[in-house]
C-alpha cells in the first residue's frame, strides 16, 4: 500500500497523471471515494498520463465515456447503480476484460465484480485538514500492480 | 406535412405530433399533440436513473403512447409524412428503444425518417412557444447530463461556445440535493426548499474559469458544498436546508447567467433562449431576465413541459431537418455521446 498525501485538486492531479503514465492494456483502476473527495480530478489526470486529448467529464449521466488515445480509457461512473446486478447489464465486462485501460469511480459498490488483479484508489478529505487536502490510499491487488505502486512511489517521492 | 416524434434517450417515454405548412420557419406550426409518460417514480427509489430499468420500461410503454399521441392529435398512421428520433446523445439502451421503433414506422409506412440530436432538440422547443423567435441567438441548454453555450447561427448551424469541463449543471443539484438529503430529481427539490431559504447565506466559490472562457466547471462547488455539510456536522452545527439549498443555486445561477450574457454580447446578438431541464429552474429564469432586461437582451425560454424531455422539441429539429437536409439514412447508430458539431 502508498499513501500520499495532496495540498490542492492540482497536486491530486499531477499524482493521477503519474498513475496514468504507468498503464497498460487491460488494466483496471478502482476509485473510491464520497462526492467531491476528487475522483474525476484523479481520473483527469490518468488521461493526461495516457496523452488522451479533450475534457474527462464526469460520466454519471451516461456511465461510461469513452476517449481513444495511445490507448483507449474507458472512464466509468457506477454512482447511480448500486449493485454489481445492474452494472452488469451496462456490459461492464467487455471493459474490464478489453484493451483499454478501465478507471471506476465508486468502485466500493460494486467489488464483487471487479477483477481480482486490479489497483484501488480511495480518495479522502482528512478529519480536521485544509479543504483542499487529500489523502490519497493506493493499494494493489497482483503482482503487476505491485511492481507499478513501487515505480509510482519512487517517481512521485523524486517529484518529477 | 404532418412530423411524428419520438423520445427515449433517459427516462421519459414521449411522443408528439407536429404539423407544419412546409414552410421554413416556425410561425406557422401547430403542435398536435405532446405525450410524456415518466419514469421518475420508478427511479427515484433509486436516487436516480438505472439504464437497464430506463430500457424495459420504455419497451413495455412505446407503443400504447405513440398510439395516445396519434390519438390525441386526431390523426392516423396514414397522414404522417415523416417520423423523428432522438439517436443520441443519452443512455444507449434507451435511446434504442425509440430510434428502433422511428425506424420500424418509416419501414412500414414508406415514409422519410430522421434521426435528431437531443441538445438539438431541447434548443427547438423555444421555436414551439415563441413562434416569431428566428435566428441568430444564443442559447443556454443545462440537464442532468448537459451544461453547454450554444450560438445557433441559422437552423442546422451552430457554433458551440462552451461546455461542463467535468459535471452537468442538473447533476451538480442532484448530487448536492443528495447530500442534503432531498428527493430526486433534485433540481426541483431545491428550486422548492431555495425559494424558504436565503441565497447570501453561503458565499459558495463560482467557477468562472480563465477569461474569455464560455466553459463551465461545476464540480468545485459541489465539493465545496460536501465539505461545508461535513464541517457543520462534525462540528455539531445546526444547518439550515434552505439556506444552503439558496446559497447553492445562487452559485450555479450566478455563473450560468453571466457567461450566457457574456456568450449575447460577443456574438452581438439580442436574444439569449434558455433551454433542457434547468430551463425550469425560477431563480435562473428570473436572475436572467433581470441581468438581461438591464443590457437591453430579450430571453426566452420554454414553458416547464418543454423544458424537461419530450417529444415535440424532436418533432420540431425532425421539421426543419427534412426540409434542410432532407432524411437520415435507416442504418443510423444510436450514438449515447453525439456532439452538435
């Protein structure tokens, strides 16, 4: 697990964009976190990692946006479904087992679809903290997203 | 001419009928009939819209109301002359449902079938009540799930001007609407509590983003509205509904208006519309008529039952498209993210 901790959407930004410059086809991403915590500034910044061009809107009208680039990100917002039965009807699974890279805001309601090998991203405001802090919590589930939570830590302990 | 529309891209079931002289303006339509079956109580157990709900919902209800449209407005299946569809954008399961049967008709029939984009249509709905409305003007449409500054240039001619850069408008007072434990659709639930509530009593932060930028940016102020609620709590403060609800919609109006102004006066245009289901919200109707009344710029907007989904606003894009360009091609795709340019 690596905890990081954000003075402004700007930084939480720039860690998501590092995040975004590490994917690969196929991979997963699960971001939790209550309504304003900064999934969808997180997310801005994995698509700008990815060199995708054009606004990251968020995707809790219509579910799920899609934006092609190096490699396509399927950015997916399962605020209004709340059990894993109504998100699979959306074929969820033709995301998370394609050739993109899937990034799920309110991945807490729906775990039990999700695949076992995936990276968790819990976004929060700490008790006590400036607004605008965050803490942003890590954590891998695999070997792959073990080896890419290392080579993030090291880069953003550089802060390059 | 005689335009039948069909609705279904989130969660309302609707079909008009709409009769024109064939003439390209809108002075001399008579809309026949306009149906609208909702689905708002089947999804407000759900604190918003689950597609698949939307989807057989509208399967289940598309044909007894197109047969209540065709009803009411005393025609048959014969008089039609050309049927409309909304094709995008919006949930695409939904938006099947009634492209799919637009096109089945057009089949059967043997008549012209048009495909219509949904931002389009919300536009056009301003042409239905306001029958000596002509372009050039610009034009506001803010939903659930659009926030976008539209400069309508000529029918079929637009330049859009700005757009959400991350929420919609209409999902920024749901979402706030949740958080302060309000019905859904939280629109109208805080126009409602908004109006015993007092606007100034939150400085809440407006987006008003670089100069010179007709982009809107809604996301900021729903967190900071979250983060206000959580303070208070933790606090142990006692907070007032509508005086956050007030000071909220203030924040959004606030924004919306200046840059829908800002938008009439670099195009040098007189009449901004207003448009979509916000369009129903009174402290935006009313803080724009105002600012506008002072700069001399006309607003118009249509009346509540246009302004959220229906189908005479199809029926009215479905008019003036065949006329302009003429019908759409029978294989065209639902398309859930379709932009106007």
């Amino acid at each position: 697990m690596f905890v990081i901790k954000t003075f402004s959407p700007e930084e939480t930004r720039r860690i998501g964009e590092l995040t975004g410059r590490l994917l690969t086809p196929g991979d997963v991403i699960g971001l939790i976190g209550y309504l304003g915590a900064g999934k969808t500034v997180f997310t801005q910044g994995i698509a700008k990692g990815m060199n995708i061009k054009g606004n990251i809107t968020s995707p809790t009208f219509t579910l799920i946006h899609e934006h092609m680039g190096r490699i396509p990100l399927y950015h997916v917002d399962v605020y209004r479904l709340t059990t894993p039965a109504d998100i699979e009807t959306i074929g969820i699974e033709d995301y998370l087992y394609g050739d993109g890279v899937v990034v799920l805001e309110w991945a807490d309601q729906v775990l039990s679809i999700l695949p076992d090998e995936r990276l968790d991203i819990t976004i929060r405001h700490p008790d006590g903290e400036d607004d605008n802090v965050r803490e942003i919590i890590i954590k891998p589930y695999g070997q792959k997203y073990e080896h890419m939570i290392k080579e993030l830590s090291s880069i953003a302990c550089r802060g390059d | 001419m005689i335009i039948i529309g069909i609705e279904t891209s989130c969660d309302e079931t609707a079909v008009a009928v709409l009769e024109g002289t064939g003439d390209l303006s809108p002075s001399g339509l008579n809309l026949r009939s306009n149906i609208i079956a909702s689905q708002v109580k089947l999804h407000r157990q759900f604190g918003g819209v689950v597609p698949e709900v939307a989807s057989r919902k509208h399967v289940e209800t598309i044909i007894p109301v197109i047969e209540k449209a065709l009803d009411k407005a005393g025609v048959t299946l014969p008089d039609i002359t050309a049927v409309s569809a909304t094709y995008g954008p919006g949930l695409v399961g939904a938006v099947l449902v009634g492209l799919s049967a637009a096109k089945a008709l057009a089949v059967a029939l043997n008549i012209p079938f048009i495909g219509v984009n949904h931002i389009e249509a919300h536009m056009y709905a301003n042409f239905l009540e306001h029958p000596h409305l002509r372009p050039p003007f610009v034009c506001l449409v803010v939903s659930g799930g659009h926030s976008d500054l539209i400069y309508l240039r000529d029918y079929g001619d637009y330049e859009v001007l700005g757009r959400t850069r991350d929420d919609a408008a209409g999902e920024a007072f749901d979402k706030v609407a949740r958080a302060l434990g309000l019905d859904y659709p939280g629109g109208p639930a805080i126009d409602e509590v908004s109006k015993g509530g007092n606007p100034s009593a939150v400085r809440f932060p407006r987006a008003f983003l670089e100069a010179g930028s007709y982009d809107f940016s809604f996301s900021g102020l729903k967190t900071s509205v979250v983060n206000y609620l959580a303070k208070a709590q933790s606090g142990g403060e006692e907070i007032s509904v509508p005086d956050i609800a007030a000071s909220f919609q203030e924040a959004v109006v606030d924004v919306l208006v200046d840059k829908t102004l800002k938008a009439a006066s670099k195009k040098h245009t007189p009449i901004v519309a207003l448009a979509g289901g916000v369009a129903a919200n009174s402290r935006l109707r009313q803080e724009l008529y105002l600012r506008a009344q002072e700069r001399g710029v006309d607003v118009k907007y249509p009346s509540p039952i246009l302004c959220t989904d229906n189908a005479a606003m199809v029926t009215c894009v479905g008019y003036f498209q065949l006329l302009l360009k003429g019908s759409s091609p029978l294989d065209l795709p639902a398309s859930p993210s379709l932009s106007l340019e």
